[in-house]
C-alpha cells in the first residue's frame, strides 16, 4: 500500500451533510471488475456528475475547470454513511482522491479509507465551513495535509490540528498492510482458538 | 459490570494493545458482492484459513422472476459474472455455499438467523452494512468492506478499536398496528442518520422485551441506519426458542452448555453505557420517511416539515433538498401523497411475521397500484406458500417473487422508475437508492400493504378490524 505523507493538492468542498456510499458510487456499477487497466473513477459520484444521457452536468463541482484536479474532499458532517461498499473507495482513490477531511464519517467507510491507504481527516465543523467558504471563494486554490504533525493548511495559509487515531495514523504514514499485521500474531491466534473451541465446541 | 457487548467483545480478544485489539471473528457471512476480496486473495496468494466458519448466499444480484431458468435468468452479462465467481470462489475455498438455485438461498440476513449460524454471543462479520441485523440474537456483528473481509477470510481476525457503548430503552407497550419497524424509524428520528457513529447500541426496555424475532431482527437491522457499529437485544427465552432445532444450532449436550453461557450474556444489572437514550413505546405511531435519509421520518398523522422551522443549518439545506428531490410541499399531509410502486421484502422485512402482517391487511381486498412481495429467503417463500400466503397477495394484484436483495439495493434489475414514488419495506431512503430518480418511502410491511390497496400513504390502523 503506498504511504501517505503529506499531501497539497486542489480540494473541492461538498457543503451537504450525510454524502452517503450510494452518492459517491450507485450500486449499480458495483458489479465491475477493478483491474490496472479499468479503474472505478468513471462511476465516481455519477449520478451527480452525469445526466440522464450521460453528459456532464456542468453544475457539478468536479466538472468545473478549477476542480477537475481534485485530489482532496472538504466535506460536511457523516461523510461515506450507508452501505459498506468499498468501491466507494475505489471510485475516490482511482479519479485520485487520496484525503478526505470531514467532521465525522460513516464508521464502516472510514475503516474502509484507511484499508486503501486514504486519509479520513476528522476536522471541526466550523473549521470545515471555514475552508470550504475559502475554497469556493478561489476555485482550484490548495490544501496542504502533513499527517505527521496532524495538520491543515488552508488557503489563506492558517493552520488547523486533525484528529486521528494513532495507529491508523501508523498504518497509512507506513503503507501497512493489516492481513501482515495479524498474521504476525498467528501463534497467538491459534493458542486462542484452541481456549475458545475448547468451550464452544459448536463455532468450529 | 460489563454489558451484554463487553461480555462478548472480553471474549474474543486475541492480543490487546490498549488503543486497539485482535478481535476473533466467529462466523462469517457472504453474499455474491464478495468478489473484490476473493480477487484480492487470490493475488495475494492466500487461501480460506476456517472455511467451516464461513456461509455464503447469493442475494445482491440474483434475479426474482424466472428462477427455475437457473443463470438463464440472468440478462445482465455482469451480474451472470458474479453468479459464476460466487459459485467458483465457494468450490474453491471449500465454503458452504447457497447457489441462487439453492433450496436454502435467500438474503445473506435472513439465512444467517433462519439456519441458526446467527448465535447469541458470537462475534459476526459480513461484507454489507446490515450486518447489524445478527445482533437481534445477542452476537456482536458488524459489516465491513472488502479489504476487512479479505483479512477475515485469511486470518479470522481483525485489528478493532472498541466502540463506545449506548443504551436505547423503550418502556410501555406498543400500540395497535405498530412494528418494529416504527420503532425503528422513530429513534432514528429522534437520534438522527449519525446519532450513533463509533458506538454499539443495545435495544432494552419492555418493548423490545416483548417483541417477537422477527421485529427484533428489523430494529437490529437499521442500527447501522442511525450511524451505529452494531445493534444488539440481550438473548432471552424467544432467542432460545427461536434458534431451537435449527440446522447450524448446537445439539444436544451442547445445546445444554450453550444454553448455560447464553444465559450469561445479559448486561449486568449495574452496567454502564456511555450514553442512554429513551423513548416511551406507548407514544409510537406508524412511522415512515418523508425525505430521503431514513432520520427524516415521521408519524403517519404529521405532514410534511417546512425546512425553514429547523433550527439547524445542516438539517435544513438536507430537507430542502429531499422535498426537491422527492417533489413534495411543506404542509402536505403524509396520508395525501399518491404512491406508484409497492416493494414488500428484503432483509428488514422479508421475514414470515412481516409478509403475515401485509397480508393480513391485504386478505379479500385489491391493491390500486402495482408491486411485488419477495420473500427474504427461499425457506420463507416455501413457508408462506404452505400458509398460502401467497395466494393473497396475488389474488390483491401483486407479483409474488423469489427470493433476493431485489428492489432495495436495485443492483438485480428490479427497480422503480424514475419519477416515481414507492412504498417499500427496505432501508434506506437514499437519492437513487431503489433506482435512478426514484422516490421511496420507507414503512413497515402493513403499512406498505394499505398503501398498495388504497394508492396513497395511509394509516394501516384505518384498514384494521374492516372486514
């Protein structure tokens, strides 16, 4: 899994509250194979991003000019709530989304972030209206995220401190992979097993 | 003084490391979007470690009509896809699998429970949200995406921080006509689509107490609704009875010792929760959504909000935005909006208890719009054919199906047009949920079937006692 660092990049601010995992990809194309050669950018948001006959809706933050860089998300409060689908991931990461800063997230999505090596940034809610105000004022203006420190530099240059929780900060600063991380504990999980089926025997 | 999750959560920590442990995962379950973690075991090279701990059922992207073509059934090349890799990755790894042509197929949801691999105070995973539905039976389960699932299909583990926990009481006794699945929309009306981020919730109170399986399972099933990481109801004397017998159940003197440990999981008397939340049971109405996020529900006799009488700037750009989406006025009662489509079904609501309780409502009358009923399971669809059940509601005008995810996640090509507003028993409200620009309403199965005979939402208890 690639590090993530520290990262400046366009951000694009989405000012609804509760952007659930159908909005950022439909059910409908999580039936596509993800390979090298076919990612799942071309389904990101795409009920919002498309009309009925496909075309663009130039409405659309991601279909203006300044934004069609976008690698950073400033959103509202239960970003990624609902369904489990990773392909939201998928279709963030593989348009080159790689950070989202939020004041809360769908549970399930934030872990998925993380699997992914995505940066799910928890940020104040005023501090998010506050750059997402700056952001739409100076169309295509960047964001500045060092995970090291924990910080966001916005555009007029103000800094704001991002929780996370320390070992997920681990994981995504090392490009760790958990199946590595659980298998080193293999010993452990069979002298587990053996205590546990031992008292329920039914489970195994 | 743990509660009826800590119990569970102590039980199953392989290492801990303060900030996080190594959660073992008891049982998991697949469905036919398992794809993207099989694909990712396989270029890793690595194998199912406990295939016996696994179950898989298709649901997502089976059809509902035709059944008895097999794949031939299936129009989409796509979806024919996943059917074949469900199929392959199942003989591969060595899981028992339940094909779409399968006797024992149905909503990964509904099998889990009816088969009895659904256990009070196991830990359960699934790759889908509604994995919150197993804690009906007092097992801690929780969904997760594909690259956790990989990680439990390789290792049976997980690295889990642990959630905060949070206790919704709800004393008093239900009314007439009144489900779980009011129950339901009315908490998460009142706690709202985030009020239970990072935590487990367990439902206590009479209501719940008193409540069947059946509703349980619906309440469990829209915890994730609410934000929650799980939803759970203390095992009782109708968990043991309902589980008793069933296939993956244990037998005999095991029966006996897991009877004994089960009886052990209810939260201690003196447990703390992080937070509490209450509601008076006796209060609830039949509820349904008006917007299009399931915390915008109300009771069948409100009307529609005026978005500009919310205080908070969030909720108010929210239900400006539904009433456009879902092409309602402020002011309008609930019971004069017209409905289009009725969906009956899914793993909220597809149960037996649920399709008795439509068709009663729906016996010797006819339905105004059309729509369809599909079964959660092929197991519940035999069951409710030897009760006749479907002959009611093919006799009131709707379609009787088979078994899947159908029309709730719209992935198997059933869906509701665009433009037209649905009745359904399913979960979630969401833009584009059962369909590109369709409108949903979502309600309990009696409450979808009186609005099927009528044509608009309508207060099931109107239509109660008539005849």
């Amino acid at each position: 899994m690639k590090p993530f660092t520290k990262l400046t990049a366009v951000a694009a601010p989405f000012d609804m509250a509760n952007i659930d995992t159908d909005k950022i990809i439909p059910a409908r194309y999580l039936r596509k194979l993800r390979t090298a050669d076919a990612g799942y950018d071309p389904w990101l948001f795409y009920d919002m991003r498309f009309d009925a006959d496909g075309k663009e809706k130039p409405e659309f933050i991601l279909n203006q000019a300044p934004w069609r860089n976008t690698c950073i998300v400033v959103a509202a409060a239960n970003f990624g709530c609902g369904s489990s689908r990773e392909g939201a991931v998928y279709a963030m990461m593989d348009w080159g989304i790689r950070a989202a800063i939020a004041p809360s997230f769908g549970d399930i999505h934030y872990a998925n972030e993380i699997q992914n090596g995505m940066l799910p940034a928890i940020l104040a809610e005023e501090h998010c209206a506050v750059l997402r105000a700056q952001l739409k004022a100076k169309p295509g203006s960047t964001i500045t995220i060092d995970l090291e420190p924990q910080t966001i530099t916005g555009p007029d240059g103000k800094s704001y401190q991002f929780d996370i929780e320390p070992v997920f900060k681990e994981r995504l600063l090392k490009g760790l992979d958990d199946v590595g991380l659980v298998l080193q504990e293999l010993p452990a999980i069979e002298a587990f097993e053996k205590r546990h089926f031992a008292k329920m025997p039914w489970i195994a | 003084m743990p509660t009826l999750f800590e119990k569970i959560w102590s039980q199953h920590v392989v290492v801990d490391k303060g900030n996080e442990a190594l959660l073992y995962i008891d049982r998991n379950l697949l469905h036919d979007g398992a794809f993207h973690a099989f694909t990712a075991l396989a270029r890793e090279g690595r194998k199912v470690r406990k295939p016996r701990q696994q179950l898989a059922t298709a649901d997502h992207y089976v059809p509902t009509r035709n059944r008895d073509l097999g794949i031939a059934a299936v129009d989409d090349s796509d979806a024919r896809e996943m059917l074949r890799l469900f199929d392959a990755n199942g003989a591969e790894h060595g899981i028992r699998c339940f094909g779409m042509s399968d006797p024992n197929q149905g909503i990964v949801h509904v099998v889990g429970p009816e088969t009895g691999f659904t256990q009070p105070g196991i830990t359960l995973t699934c790759g889908d949200s509604h994995t919150s539905t197993h804690g009906a039976l007092g097992a801690y389960a929780f969904g997760i995406g594909a690259s956790q699932l990989k990680q439990v299909l390789a290792t049976q583990c997980l690295w889990q921080k642990k959630p905060r926990t949070l206790r919704i009481t709800v004393d008093g006794q239900l009314g007439t006509g009144v489900t779980g699945k009011d129950v339901i929309l009315a908490i998460i009306a009142k706690i709202g689509t985030a009020g239970a981020t990072g935590h487990v919730i367990e439902y206590a109170g009479s209501v719940f107490r008193a409540m069947a399986m059946e509703g349980r399972l619906t309440v469990c099933n829209m915890s994730i609704e609410a934000g929650a990481r799980a939803g759970m109801i203390a095992p009782d004397d109708v968990t043991f009875q309902y589980l008793a017998g069933r296939e993956y159940a244990p037998k005999g003197a095991q029966w006996d010792a897991a009877l004994e440990m089960w009886r052990a999981l209810p939260s201690d008397g003196g447990a703390k929760f992080d937070r509490e939340v209450s509601l008076d049971g006796s209060a609830i109405e039949p509820t349904l959504t008006w917007g299009t996020t399931p915390e915008e529900a109300l009771p069948v006799s409100a009307a529609i909000p005026d978005p500009a009488s919310f205080g908070d700037a969030n909720k108010r750009a929210h239900a400006e935005s539904a009433l456009r989406y879902m092409d309602l006025k402020p002011g309008t009662l609930l019971t004069d909006i017209k409905i289009d489509r009725v969906f009956i079904g899914t793993c909220t609501n597809g149960r037996i208890a649920d399709l008795r309780a439509a068709a009663a409502v729906l016996k010797g009358r006819k339905v105004t719009v059309q729509g369809w009923v599909s079964p959660g399971s092929t197991v519940t669809k035999r069951q409710a054919e030897a009760e006749g059940l479907h002959r009611i509601f093919e006799e009131a005008g709707l379609e009787w199906r088979a078994s899947g995810c159908s029309g709730c996640a719209a992935m198997n090509g059933d869906f509701v047009p665009a433009g037209m507003r649905s009745a359904s028993t399913s979960n979630r409200n969401f833009e584009g949920r059962q369909g590109k620009g369709a409108r949903t309403h979502l309600m309990s199965p009696a409450m979808a079937a009186a609005a099927a005979v009528t044509g608009r939402i309508t207060d099931v208890r109107t239509l109660m006692g008539a005849h």
